[in-house]
C-alpha cells in the first residue's frame, strides 16, 4: 500500500520541478531550517527507508541529489565507501545526508548516530564536511546539527 496517491504522488513531483526551476545560482543551503525543507520534499514520496546525499559546492549549493541506498520499511544499509566514492565523483565540496523513518519516528536511532559519526570521520580524511544530518517522517524533520550529534 502506497503512502501517497498517484495524484498525490504526482503533485509532489511537479511541486519538485517548481521548486528546483525557481532555485538560482545563488541560493545556498545556509541553515538547518533549509536542509530540513529540501528533504522533507526530496523524501516525501518514498514508501520505504532510503538514505540521500545532498552534494554541496563550496557555497554550498546543492550540484546534485542522490538516492544513494534503498532499504526496507524500517532500514537501509549503507555503505561508507559507497557515499565516499559519490563524493569524490562529484568533486563535492561538503554534503547533506538525510534519510526517512517510514514509520514518522523522528528519534535518531543508535545505528542513525554511529553511521553518521562514521561519515563524518571518513570524509573528514578527504576534507569534506557533513553539514548536517535530517531525518524526515511525515512532512516533518529533525536536524543531527540541531541535536547535538554532528
């Protein structure tokens, strides 16, 4: 069973191209507030667990996004080489990575803070930051910034 209707599903979808037609050069990710409104729409449509990578320049703008590892209901492996490898690809200067709870828990879990604490250190070798971490469920979401945890 789908979390959304295929109208509803749809009306995202435009609302992502309206959004990303209106986005300029200029426009940086400058804050936790705006990281947490660009996952909570790139996530909103998927019906299991799927971890995403914001790829940032160096004023941090987004190059691209990336749904990087689909999982189940209430998981998704992820793979630290894998998102170390996409970095470097995209000569990504610092990143955004954001996953969803299907489940609409905005508590981070324990494997939610050791992945991200394992990030940070492996890109920390490669001298690219995360800025943040969001977690999104229901059109709501909370930043690992905010909390303390990055």
């Amino acid at each position: 069973m789908s979390l959304f209707t295929k109208a509803e599903t749809q009306t995202i979808n435009k609302a992502l191209k309206i959004v990303e037609s209106k986005r300029t050069i200029s426009n940086a990710i400058s804050s936790s507030e705006l990281a947490k409104n660009e996952a909570i729409l790139f996530n909103a449509t998927f019906e299991r667990e799927v971890f995403t990578v914001f790829l940032l320049n160096s004023q941090n703008q987004i190059i691209d996004r990336v749904a990087l590892f689909y999982g189940t209901i209430n998981a998704a492996m992820v793979y630290t080489r894998e998102v170390v490898k996409l970095v470097l690809y995209s000569n990504a200067q610092s990143i955004i990575i954001s996953h969803n709870h299907p489940s609409g828990s905005l508590e981070p879990s324990p494997a939610d803070i050791r992945l991200t604490k394992e990030l940070v250190s492996a890109l920390d070798l490669i001298d690219v930051s995360i800025l943040d971490h969001i977690l999104t469920g229901f059109g709501q979401a909370v930043s690992f910034r905010e909390l303390g945890i990055i």
